[in-house]
C-alpha cells in the first residue's frame, strides 16, 4: 500500500499489521486513519488516529470486545476507553516496545458520516466505509465567539477570588484553561485555522505564542495578577468587534481584580 512521505517505519509496520488482523474479523468492514496521517504530517512524535467501522448488526459485540482487539495488534503496554474525553467509543493505546501513541475510534459503518476531518481509508469491504464517507464532510466545529464573551469576564471573576484566597494552584490551571479554550482557539480561529485549542500555535502562529507566554505564571500572586492581566489584553485585542460585549460584567470583573 502507499504511505504518506512523512509516515516512519513505526507508523508503516504498525498500519500493515493492523490491517492483516482487523481484515481478518468479519465484523469489520473498514480502517481509515485520520489526522496527522491524512495530512501527511507524521513526524517521530505523531501518533496514529484510527477509525475502525463496524457493520451494524456486529456493534454491541465489538464494542464488548474493543480492548481484546487492540490487544491483538501489537505488544500492547497499556489501553483504556475515552470517557474522560468525552468519546466512549474511543480506546486510547501505548505499543510497544518504544511507545507507539494509537487511537482506536470504533464506530457503525454509517456514523463514520459524522465527523471533524477527513480521514484516509487504509481498508475496507465493498466500499463500504468509502460510501458512508462520502455521506458527509469533516469540518472542524468553529468557536461560539458570543459564548465565549457570555462568560469571559464571569471566569475572570472567577479568578480573580481564586488569587485573592490563595489558591494559586488552581488560578493558575484556570489559566491554562482560558489559553486552550479562548484563547489559542480564537487567534487561530480567526487566522483561518482549526480552532483546536493551542495544537501547534507555537508553528502556526509563532507571534501569537510569544504574546501567549505572558499567561504563564508561578502559582504566586503577584505572577498571577500578572498573568490574568495578559490574558485580559490578549482577548480583548482578538475580540470580534461583532460581539455584544459584556460591558457591566467587564466591570466587574475588573474591579475585582484591581482590588486584589
């Protein structure tokens, strides 16, 4: 078969003996792989990002059996489902014997429509998985602009009583939390790009991180403050102008801050 250029050894001897032992289920009907692969962008640190499609009627027992199968492809050193990410059809896999990262995303043949990218079929029965692609398109879902001024200044507060108290240690991962949701997500948003958190901002847009780095802080006060302040800047200088601001909220929020 043909790899991406950018496919190493680890990732090609991977794929192949995934193929030869999924194509031997019948339950299976197709293995496409998704990310970094279809955008032949693999590098020695990418990890593999399947979907694995199962005829309908087999589902429920697949799924009973998910960790079995992984446990078939490789020396498996570790493999767990996705609730924590939200994806229970999700089984997230290191191989060894040096680490290989996989993610098993097990789905009915027919949702495999639904998606966020457009995967790459690797295998497949009867174009059965290329038909249900072709049902639909992969489109990164875009951020809510207004859902993020609705409550900006609401976790601002928030932070603000959090530095005041002396938890440092939890401002300091709410900041983590406005630099993977708000912020990285709206610069490369508005920049063109997929709004996926912080992923590769430092490559893509490299002016951006620089100005990132100052929400960075020790969990101390004064770092904090300072920290909180940047960000402040940060979104409101990437802010739509087409956004009802929450001018009182703003405020508020502010004020809060100050008086700390």
């Amino acid at each position: 078969m043909d790899f991406p250029s950018t496919a190493t050894p680890t990732h090609r001897a991977f794929i192949r003996q995934a193929i030869e032992t999924l194509s031997a289920d019948a339950r299976i009907v197709g293995l496409a792989c998704s990310g970094s692969y279809s955008e032949d962008a693999l590098d020695a640190y990418s990890d593999l990002d399947f979907v694995v499609a199962i005829a309908p009627d087999c589902y429920t027992a697949v799924e009973n059996e998910r960790l079995e199968i992984v446990a078939r492809l490789g020396d498996l050193l570790s493999a767990f489902t996705g609730e924590h990410v939200g994806e229970p059809r999700l089984v997230i896999a290191l191989f060894g014997p040096d680490g290989l990262h996989v993610d098993f995303k097990f789905v009915k043949v027919a949702d495999a429509s639904n998606r966020v990218d457009e995967p790459t079929v690797l295998w497949e029965r009867d174009n059965q998985l290329s038909d249900a692609l072709k049902k639909g398109v992969g489109a990164y879902p875009r951020l809510d602009e207004q859902w993020v001024e609705d409550r900006f200044w609401t976790w601002i507060h928030y932070c603000a009583g959090k530095i005041g108290r002396g938890e440092y240690f939890e401002a300091t991962d709410f900041l983590g939390f406005l630099r993977g949701q708000v912020l990285g997500p709206l610069a490369l948003q508005q920049a063109g790009f997929e709004a996926r958190g912080v992923r590769k901002i430092e490559l893509l847009l490299p002016d951006f991180a620089d100005r990132l780095r100052e929400t960075v802080a020790q969990p101390e006060k004064v770092p904090l403050l300072s920290a909180t302040e940047h960000a402040i800047v940060l979104y409101k200088a990437i802010r739509s102008p087409d956004v009802t601001a929450r001018k009182r909220a703003e405020q508020v929020a502010l004020k809060a801050l100050r008086t700390i």
